[in-house]
C-alpha cells in the first residue's frame, strides 16, 4: 500500500491543470454558446492537447494510463472547468469503456479511435420513463432484420445527446422479459427513425435528452452483444461511476480551495474570518472529508490493475463521495456567506455541479442497497412479489 501521490504524478498533475487555464476561454465561450459546434471545437482542442482518451489504449490513440492517473487528471481538470471535465470524463471513463471490453476490433477502430482523436463523442442510453432504478425493465427493442436492427421504444434523461455522435444504446432483443434480453448496440445519431428531443436543462445548467425511436434502423454490424450482456455492462459502467466520482471531487476540491482563500481575505468585526474557531472547524472538517472521498474513490482505482472496478469499493466510494461533495460545497457557500450564494461567485455553481452525483450512475439508495447486499450476503431482490434471497 502506498498512499503517496509520486512527484511524476503531481509533475502531470499540475501541468494538466496549466493546460486547463490556458483552455479556460475556450471552455467558457462553448459552455456560453451552448452549440455542438462549439463544444466539439472544445473538444477537439482538448485532443491536439492530450486531455482526451486519458486511459484508452494507445494503439487506438489514447494515453494508456491507468485508471488512478486517469481520476487524479480527470479531478484536476474538473477542479478548473466543469465543461472540460465533462469532455475529460466522457472520453476516457464514459461509455467508450463499452466498447473496448465487448466490441470488436472495428468498433474499436472507428469509435475509440475516434473518441481519442476527439472526432467522435458517445452518449449512454439505460435509463428509460417507466425503467430508472429498475434499469432493467427497459422496453425499448432491436429486431434484427437481415443487415440491419430495427429499434423501437424511448429513452429519457440522455446526457450530451445533442453534442455526441453516437450513444451506447442498452435494449432489448429477446422476448423473454428476463435480463438476459439486455445487449447493446452503437448507434449513431443520424440514423433513420430516431428522433433526439431540445432536452430539458438540468439544475448544473446542462441538457438532459429524450431519445424516440420509431423504426430506426442501424446495420447490424454496430451490434455490440445481442443479448446476456447486462452484468458485463454494467461491471464496466463502475468505470463510469469512477468517473462521475472524480468529478465530484473535482468540484469539491474547487470549492474548498476557493471557500480557503476567500477566509484568508474577507474581515469582519475586525478580524479575518480565518480567526473564527466555528470557521476553523468547518474548513478541518471539509479537509477530513476531502481526503477521505479521495482515498475511497484512489483505492477503487489502484484495485483495477487486475480488470475492472470492484463493485463493492465502487458502491463505497460513490455513498461516501456524494455525499462529502455535497457537504464541502455546501459549506463553501456558508463560509462566503450572501457572496457564496450569489451567480457572481464560483461555489453556488460548484453545489449545482454536484447535487446530481446522488442521482444519476445509480442513486445512493441503489448503491447502499447493493452495499447491504454484500454485507448481509442476500440478493435483496427489490422486485414487487419476490421474497428475499
Ligand atoms: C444529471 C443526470 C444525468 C443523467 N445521465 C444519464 C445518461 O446519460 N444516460 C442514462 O441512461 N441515464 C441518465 N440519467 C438517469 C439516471 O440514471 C436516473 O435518473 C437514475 O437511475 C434514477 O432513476 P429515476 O430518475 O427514474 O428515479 P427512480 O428510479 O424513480 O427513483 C426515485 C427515488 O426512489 C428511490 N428508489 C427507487 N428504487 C428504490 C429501491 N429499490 N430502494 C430504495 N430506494 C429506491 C431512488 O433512490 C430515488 O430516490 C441521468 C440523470 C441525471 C440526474
């Protein structure tokens, strides 16, 4: 065990985070502008500067690190802008993950290496109106019809759906209702048949989409696995998670960096505001929470050096790290006061960011229901008529 960050790592670290400034402009005037076309010209900035692709394989153009280089980079780069973190996060830990454990060498070809070169972005389709937690009692259905899949059905609440070029879409192709129907296709957004809704805007300022399907049709050939494949899906999903986790903690550092100086600056009654015992306190216990979230979610990490994730120390970290960014953000605010809850200032943004890492990649109650499941060594089943195992 070594709970040391090297130099070589701090060494990248820190000139991810210059990139990251120097970026900055480019970031703000794409998250302003809102277009695809201004987040893909981010993106394709942040590939020429090697800030995509951070774990993918470097025969597909990534840069082969390890998944816990690829958390400590991909908290820096949220800890400076959430927009590059998105694009960070997307493109190493997000569904191309998929693609890599179950695709064939030509999905690899077209799809990571086009994520890494910053050409292609893929969005990932579970959730469903009637299917949230319950992921699977998903409806939407591919037929395979000579060289191509028929797809109906709808999904909701698709991130980046507008700004990608593909999602990860999880279905169905059996008829049994079981999981085991589960598989996945690449499908890309100017197939025949799908219909991609405005979105609706999220409470961090970021769109959520509808995905309709209506006879859409996609070559078969972008068929990942035609069914059986929800576990292995979802054991590469806890990359995702990994993921999403860093960039809370991103936006928790942020905010705790920023809530440390502003404490050091700001006078009242005479005195800084550093002076206060019941100040001093809060920040020690950001710190405490800080470092503990970082260490559960670096643990999970360093374990995958043999496959992927654990699922249990995945869990873990995602209960402990939501719910420790929700509270060092929260505290930030306090500690700014009226400032803190001004748009004017960082922190507000920075509790928005985060306030969704509760809900999506599996709800807490979802991951502390699979904690207690492992504890307790029961399948828990939650389904309506099945006792517990
Ligand atoms: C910002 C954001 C981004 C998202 N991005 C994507 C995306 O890119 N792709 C995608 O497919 N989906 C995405 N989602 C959807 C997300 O995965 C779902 O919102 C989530 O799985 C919960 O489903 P639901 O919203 O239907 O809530 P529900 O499942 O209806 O849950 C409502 C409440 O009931 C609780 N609950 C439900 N079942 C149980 C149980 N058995 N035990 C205890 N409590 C329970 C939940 O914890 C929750 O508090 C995103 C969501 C958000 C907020």
């Amino acid at each position: 065990m070594d709970f040391q960050i090297s130099p070589s790592q701090r060494e990248m670290m820190a000139a991810t985070e210059k990139l990251c400034r120097q970026l900055l402009p480019l970031a703000h005037e794409a998250h302003a502008k809102g277009t695809a076309e201004a987040l893909n010209g981010l993106r394709r900035e942040m590939a020429k500067n090697g800030l995509l692709g951070l774990n993918l394989p470097a025969a597909y153009g990534g840069l082969d690190m390890p998944l816990l280089d690829t958390l400590l980079l991909l908290q820096v780069v949220q800890s400076v802008d959430s927009t590059m973190g998105g694009l960070t996060h997307r493109t190493s830990t997000g569904a191309v993950g998929a693609v890599l454990e179950i695709g064939n060498e030509e999905h690899k070809r077209v799809f990571v290496g086009g994520v890494a070169r910053g050409e292609i972005g893929i969005s990932i389709g579970i959730t469903e109106p009637e299917a949230g937690s319950a992921a699977t009692a998903m409806r939407t259905r591919a037929r395979i019809e000579g060289d191509d899949v028929v797809i109906n059905g709808q999904k909701i609440f698709i991130s980046a759906a507008r700004d990608n070029h593909a999602t990860l879409l999880y279905c169905r192709f059996g008829n049994t209702g079981r999981a085991s129907d589960i598989g996945a296709l690449l499908l890309p957004h100017d197939a025949p048949g799908l219909t991609i809704s405005s979105g609706t805007v999220n409470m961090a300022g970021e769109r959520q989409y509808e995905l309709f399907f209506s006879d859409c049709r996609v070559p078969r050939a972008n068929i990942l696995a035609e069914g059986n494949a929800f576990g292995k899906l979802i054991s590469v999903y806890n990359v995702e998670r990994l993921g999403s986790i860093a960039r809370m903690l991103g936006s928790a550092q942020a905010s705790y960096d920023y809530a440390l100086s502003y404490v050091k600056e700001r006078k009242q009654f005479g005195r800084e505001l550093a002076d206060f015992q019941g100040l001093q306190w809060m920040l020690a216990e950001m710190k405490v929470k800080l470092e503990a979230a970082q260490l559960l979610t670096w643990r999970a990490a360093a374990n995958t050096a043999a496959g992927l994730p654990s699922p249990l120390e995945t869990s873990v970290a995602k209960v402990y790290v939501a719910q420790a960014a929700k509270e060092i953000c929260d505290d930030a605010i306090q500690l700014l006061g009226g400032y803190g809850y001004m748009t004017e200032y960082p922190v507000e943004g920075r509790y928005r960011e985060v306030r969704g890492g509760s809900i999506y990649g599996g709800t807490l109650q979802i991951h502390k229901n699979m904690i207690a499941s492992h504890i307790l060594k029961r399948k828990n089943s939650q389904w309506a008529g099945k006792a517990e195992e």
